[in-house]
C-alpha cells in the first residue's frame, strides 16, 4: 500500500505542475496524451486503494486557469462546476438514457460567466476554480461574440467559452520574432490575453477574442429546453457553440460526423473534444454534485489519441528567425486518415525528455495531438545518441546551446547574416504592403533560402538564374516558375517609393511612415537627403526617435543594398505633398471599434487622409476628434478623450460632418 500511496502522490505531483503550466500559459509540461494517460492510470491507483487524495486532480479543477492583472476577485453565483469526462461512445450512451440530448463542442479556451441585468451586462467573471473567478468586465468592448445590452429587463447569467482562432493565433506569433516567446497554442494564448489589465484592452481586441456561449444558466422566464434557450441567445446577437439535436441511438454516428470536421482540418477554432446535455433543463439540475463534477449538467467526450510506432530515419534541423529547431523525420505511418512522416521535437530539451536516440533502429511514438498536429510523444526504444550540429544548416555559421530563463534549452545560429534568421524580413520584402510579389509564399521563401538561392533581397531579383532548379523544386513546374519570375519582374519595374521604403524592413518604418517620408521629400529626395545625413525629425509623425532608427539601420551594409536594389528597380519619381484641401484637412483623427459606414477602419483612415486629415492610433491632446460608434463606452480610449476635452463622434454624426 505504502509503495501505491507513493505513486499516487508523484502522479498527482506530475499532474498538477503540468496543469499549473498549461492553464498558466506558461510552456507546456507535458503533452495532453500523456496527460490523459497518467490521469487514467491514477484514477485506476484510486478505484483500486479506495483512497482519495485531497490534492489529486480526479476530484479537483485548476486553480491556475488565469490571473489577471487587473481585476478583483469574486465570488460565482451559480458554481462553475467542471464536467466528467469520458473517452467511450458507450458511457455517453449509457448517460443519456432515453431522453433527448444535445452535442457540442468542447472548446478549448477560457471560460467566462457574463451577467446581464436590466438589459445590460453587469459582470464577467473568469471561471478561476468554479467558485471564485477574477472580474474582468473592463474587457467587455474589446471580446468579441455578446451582445452589450439587449431586449430583456429580467437576471441574465451566460456561461461560453473565449477562443481565439488558430487562424489569429499563427498571425499572432509570426509576428513574434522571438520564438521562445510564442504562445505554445491558442488556449495558452487567450489564457494570457484576458490576463491583461484595463491598459492593454486594446491589444486584447487586436488578438480577436471571442466569446461562444455553450450554456444559458439562469433566465428568471420558464425557458426549460436547453435548445430554446441556445435559439434565444442566438437571436439576441451571441455566438453560440454549434449544436446538433440527438439521443443515445444517434450519438455513434454524430460523433463520427462530427469528428470528420477535426481530422479533416475544417474546424479554425479549437476544440478538444465534444459534449452532451440534456434538453431538459429542469432535469438536469437535479443532479448531485460528485468532487467538482455536477452529475447530469453534461458529459464531456474526449477522443481516443490514435497512435503508431515508427521507425526514426533522421532528424532534420530547421534554423528559423532565433533558434534551430529539430524535426523528426520518420517512415510514414497513418494516423486519423491521413499520412504523416515528420514532427517539430521544439529543442533540445525536448529531445532529452523524450530519450530520442539516432536513426537507424530508433522506434518513436507518434500521435495527432488534438487530431491535428504530429506529435512524438515517447521513444519506445533508442539507438544511439542524436547529434547537435555544431553548423548551422542554413548559412554554415557556428551555433551555440543557450538555456532560457524557464531551463529550455535551445539551438542557435550565431552568424547576424544568416538568411534563414532573416525569412521574416524576406515575407515582408514580397508582401502586399511591400513589392507585391504574386505566388511567392514563405514556404517557396524558406525552400529557395535553404536552397542557398537567397541571401539578400536584391538576390530575388536573380531568382532566375536559378530557374532550372526551382523547376525541379516540389510544388513547382514550368508554368509556376515562369509565372513567379513574371512577378518579380513586374514588380521590379511597378513598385512605387512608398511600397519599396516599406518593403526595407526599417525599424519602426510602416506603410504609414514612409506615406509621411515620401510625401514630405518625393522621389528621389527622400533617397538625396538619406545620404545627406540630414535628419528627418521636422516630418510630422516621424520625429527624433524614428529619424534615428532610419539611420541605425543606414549602415555600410544596408547603404549598399539600398542602392545596388535602387539600381536593380524602376521606382518612378514621386513629387512633395503640399498640405491636401478636403473636408479632414487640418484635422487629427483616432478612429476605434466597428465600423459600419465605411468597408472596414483601414477604408475609413484613407478616406480621412485622401481628404487632408490624419489618422493617429491613440488619443492625446494633439487629437481634434475621436471617432467610435459606441459613443457611451467606457473604454480607456473614451475616457482619455473625455479627460482632454476631445469630441467623441459615431460614425454616423462623422458623415453628417465630413462626408463620404
């Protein structure tokens, strides 16, 4: 018994740092298969002993899901009780009995209570640990999918999931150059997202959150079928959680149907899982309560990770925009219908953790976490010892083991120069908001860097001596590679000083800057003074401190690839701007939240600009009006403008003014 007790305690001591790591948004501990698995084991330790421990996570929740900076905590007026979980079609059907039930999707994000009273919301609490969330309402304008106020007088209380896309989520950390900092997964990042305080609201809406509400827990009117009560929400402007209407004999064949959606990939919010529910409310709530699992509020269905034992043939190691990362490559093997042959193993320690050996015997374990992303999750039996390359894959530079402050160790390449580390920059070189180059995505961008056809931007513009090869290059042909050098041709001689000041990658130089820089000097003064020296300070929204960065990046190197792509392009001359007549002119602009007037804030913003205005991202005294069709919101935007004295116009009463 003693030696099971022991067990059970460094099961439980596994378990709960690996929670306290994933809904703490820090780096995952551990993946959710071997979760699951050594949760399972434990609760068999439990059945088995008849003990229970107090900590263990069989009978508890996280109370780590979210710590803002921000809010207060409080109590729940309904308890925010967690669901028992199951990964058999039987026990669903075994649960729902005869009566009518409910499938949705177990979304994997961070729960929210809203609270509305009097036709208004009132509260939203973050679930905390079911009895005790953080009030987060200063929030309310930057999450998107509920209503602010809506045609009901009576005690509102909502229950939903907030998520952010996967889609959202790939832009998010693209954008983070630094790749130890990115958010390990879309809940890990909403979880850090609605911990932030009033003062980053506006980066919270920036990041797309979403509400969808999966349950409807109190209505003062007799609403008693769960579907009614989801169909009201929806009417009264929620994103509700997708539903399908079932009953015991109908659950195998939804839950294959629904499942198809995962594997397929067709699903851009995550899930990690479905749920049941009875219609019947009333029913439902005569349940017991059993540890933190409310008997008949729902039943919660997690897949079956399916996995395959493969032989390791290498390990690949890809440099990226701060550290190389090992992939696994290893023979194919299908898993959830579809083929997979390589996995990301993240870095070193990862490769440590799991034992990994070399290729050539190695077996490896491979699942489809969540039923989308490879994952190697243990190494059966190792052969060997992998090698750390001491040069870097892309450039041949020396690399270095370095250990961040979280005990993550990592691969990097050394040299400043290395093309790889510089993709990003190459991404923005050919983007819309730089040369516009068709067809050449980051994926052709990596192969043509690791290819060694790249190692500067004006080497795009020789991308065709190297025709031949980039024909023989997966997923390209003749017809590809003759379209691709056309476009990259074209843009040579089609781009305009704007789009090449942008497509330099400068520091703190947008599309916005150079429109001021060019506007302010043409083409080619603004190149004439660059090499004067002279400091572009005097240009309105540019300054000391951005005037500086333009030269900090004018060293010998970059002065040279800037005339040697000057030479290579043909940017046609651009005159001055003199001071633009319309109906904005003279006038500074801050423009936040929906829009519904104009196409979307970026059609807005240029309509003030073509007309003489300027269109400024936060409110200061310099502001002449801010612009939000939510003019009574509480937002830290609206109460700046109210402090200073600055008008706050809809949308609608802009147009009465300015136009259209």
């Amino acid at each position: 018994m003693d030696e099971k007790l022991q067990q059970m305690r460094e099961m439980i001591r596994q378990l709960n740092e690996a929670s306290e790591a994933y809904y703490g948004g820090r780096d995952e501990i551990m993946t959710n298969y071997e979760w699951d698995a050594m949760f399972d084991a434990l609760s068999r330790l439990e059945a088995e002993t008849g003990i229970v421990l107090p900590d263990s996570p069989t009978h508890s929740v996280s109370t780590a899901e979210e710590e803002s900076s921000g809010g207060s905590k409080e109590a729940h007026e309904f308890p925010a009780l967690s669901l028992a979980k199951t990964k058999k079609v039987e026990e669903l059907q075994d649960w729902a009995g005869d009566r009518p039930i409910w499938l949705s999707w177990k979304l994997d994000g961070l729960t929210l209570v809203l609270t509305y009273d009097g036709g208004k919301l009132t509260k939203i609490l973050t679930r905390g640990n079911g009895a005790v969330g953080t009030n987060i309402t200063y929030l309310q304008n930057a999450i998107k999918g509920f209503p602010l106020t809506l045609p009901y007088s009576g005690h509102l209380v909502v229950r939903g999931e907030a998520t952010i896309s996967y889609s959202d989520f790939a832009k998010i950390n693209e954008a983070i150059t630094d790749e130890n900092a990115r958010y390990a997964n879309p809940r890990n990042l909403a979880s850090g997202t609605l911990a932030l305080d009033a003062k980053n609201a506006d980066l919270v809406a920036q990041r797309h959150v979403r509400f969808n509400a999966f349950t409807l827990v109190h209505i003062d009117d007799d609403i008693l079928s769960w579907g009614e009560r989801m169909d009201q929400l929806e009417r009264w402007g929620f994103t509700v959680v997708d539903r399908e209407r079932t009953d015991a004999a109908g659950l195998p064949e939804v839950i294959e149907r629904w499942t198809k959606q995962v594997e397929t990939g067709a699903m851009d919010i995550p899930v990690d899982g479905l749920v049941i529910c009875y219609d019947d409310t009333e029913y439902a709530a005569t349940g017991s309560v059993t540890g933190h699992h409310a008997t008949r509020a729902g039943l919660a269905f997690k897949w079956q990770d399916e996995s395959a034992l493969s032989t390791l043939r290498s390990i690949e190691w890809s440099c990226g925009a701060t550290t190389i990362t090992p992939v696994a490559i290893f023979d194919p093997v299908q898993l959830e219908g579809t083929t997979v042959s390589r996995a990301s193993l993240v870095n070193l320690s990862e490769l440590d953790r799991l034992g990994i050996g070399a290729n050539g015997g190695t077996q490896v374990e491979v699942i489809k976490a969540n039923k989308i992303i490879p994952k190697i999750v243990s190494v059966p039996s190792a052969v060997g010892k992998y090698e750390i390359p001491q040069r870097c894959p892309a450039c041949e530079g020396p690399t270095s083991i370095q250990t961040s402050e979280s005990g993550a160790m990592t691969l990097k390449c050394l040299n400043p120069d290395c093309p790889a580390k510089n993709l990003k920059k190459f991404e923005r070189f050919v983007s819309k908001q730089g040369l516009d180059i068709d067809g050449l995505s980051i994926e052709s961008l990596r192969d043509f860097v690791g290819a060694g056809f790249i190692h500067s931007f004006a080497d795009l513009f020789r991308l065709g001596e190297h025709a031949e090869a980039i024909r023989a290059m997966e997923g390209f042909g003749q017809k590809s590679c003759d379209n691709l050098l056309a476009a990259i041709e074209k843009s040579r001689v089609s781009t305009d000083a704007i789009h090449f000041l942008t497509a330099l990658c400068i520091p703190q130089i947008g599309s916005d800057a150079a429109k001021k820089l060019i506007g302010a000097y043409g083409w080619p003064g603004f190149a004439e003074k660059l090499d004067e020296g002279r400091s572009f300070d005097e240009v309105d929204g540019i300054g000391p401190e951005r005037s500086a960065a333009i030269y900090g990046w004018y060293t010998e190197r970059n002065r040279a690839l800037f005339h040697e792509l000057i030479g290579l392009m043909e940017i046609p001359p651009a005159e001055p701007k003199t001071e633009a007549a319309g109906s904005c002119a003279g006038l500074t602009f801050v423009i936040t939240g929906d829009v519904h007037r104009f196409k979307n804030r970026d059609a807005f913003k240029a309509y003030v600009e073509t007309n003489g205005g300027k269109v400024a991202g936060s409110v200061s005294k310099k502001t002449d009006f801010l612009v939000n069709n939510d003019v009574a919101s509480t937002s830290s935007k609206n109460k700046k403008a109210k402090d200073l004295g600055v008008p706050i116009l809809s949308e609608d009463e802009f147009v009465e003014r300015f136009g259209i």
